[in-house]
C-alpha cells in the first residue's frame, strides 16, 4: 500500500483533525474491495459532517489521489476522464 500522499504539501496547511480524517479514509481503503471504494468514500464524508469539517478544493484533490491510488487501472483511467471532463464542463477559468 502507497501511503506517498502523506508526503503532500497540501497537508501541510490542513488541521490535525483533516489529517486524522484522511489517514482512516487511506486505511479504509485498504481493506476495501474495489467494489465497495464509492461507501468508503460516502461514510469518509458523513463523519466529516458529522465533526464540523468541510474539505476545499485542493483538500478534495487530494482525497481523490488517495482513492485513486487504490483503484485498478481500468477504474483510474475513467476517473481521468470524468476529472478531464468536468474541467472542460466547468469552461476556462
């Protein structure tokens, strides 16, 4: 299991309790089946409301890397392409 994401920078500016969040998030995840990465995800963002804490956007970035890393490849190319297309949704910035 990559725990790289630990090394992010984006950390470095993200409370302890973001953190901690974050680290059970990648834990999970490793146990997780690749059917079951969607319930990971959902039950990371309901204890996250439930303690108050909302994510901006390069904390989101992140929390996709770290669910990125444990997909196949197959399933990390169509997120790429989801990623792409929402950008190109989104027009320029």
């Amino acid at each position: 299991m990559d725990d790289s994401w630990k090394q992010d920078p984006r950390l470095k500016s993200m409370s302890r309790e973001k953190i901690e969040l974050l680290t059970r998030f990648s834990e999970r995840l490793k146990s997780a089946d690749k059917n079951s990465l969607a319930e990971a995800l959902a039950s990371i963002n309901r204890e996250a409301r439930q303690k108050g804490l909302s994510f901006n956007d390069q904390e989101t970035a992140l929390m996709v890397s770290i669910l990125s890393a444990h997909m196949p490849p197959s399933e990390q190319k169509k997120l790429s392409l989801l990623k792409m297309l929402a950008k190109k949704l989104a027009g320029p910035p």
